[in-house]
C-alpha cells in the first residue's frame, strides 16, 4: 500500500436513499492517517454493526478493492478476502477523517452532533 495513491475518497455515511458527501484527502492528510492507522492497536473485540438509520460511520477509499470503514469505536481494512480491525480509540481516526472535510460540512456535522 502506498501513500501516493491521489485519490483517497471519504464518505461521511449519513443518508439511506441520498448520496453521501465525499471529498479527497491531500498527500499530507494520507501519511498522518496511515500514521494513526499504524499505530493502532488490533481489535479482539466483537464489531457492533452500525446503524441502518441516521449516521453509521464513514469510509475511507484506498483503491478499487480496499477500503476502510469507522463506526462504533473501531476502523476495519477490506481487502479483497481479508478484514483487519483495529480499535479507534475515543474516535480519533473517524474524527481526524471528517475533520478534513469542507468547513461547510464539518460545521453541519457538528450540528448533527457527530463531531
């Protein structure tokens, strides 16, 4: 996996039935969530699907057949047939995700009080 891949996609998963915002992180946002990515720790725990209403989390794109997915305190990478989860702990990589979204949209995700 590398860092230079351009087009890095965020989805803020809030609607069922609407398209979702999505935005494209910067080379520099890319390394510092791989940085965080790295440093967290595996999850043992069971994953809490998230929600089929309302906010259920957010992905993150890395290519055509990776992604990561956040909800619930903890972040999972698909990869063709295999899913690592680590824990995200008080939120950090979601919130660090939908920080680097436009103003406009972080402000209407503070109000929806998801950030």
């Amino acid at each position: 996996m590398s860092t230079g891949y351009t087009t890095w996609k965020v989805t803020a998963l809030l609607f069922s039935g609407r398209q979702n915002p999505e935005w494209l992180l910067t080379a520099a946002q890319q390394k510092s969530w791989m940085e965080l990515w790295d440093s967290a720790v595996l999850n043992d725990e069971a994953v809490k699907p998230p929600p089929v209403l309302g906010y259920s989390g957010c992905t993150l794109r890395f290519d055509e057949r990776s992604h990561w997915h956040l909800h619930n305190g903890c972040v999972s990478f698909f990869e063709d047939d295999k899913i690592v989860t680590k824990k995200d702990r008080d939120r950090e990589m979601e919130l660090f995700l939908l920080h680097t979204a436009a103003p406009e949209l972080v402000d209407t995700l503070v109000s929806m009080k998801i950030i």
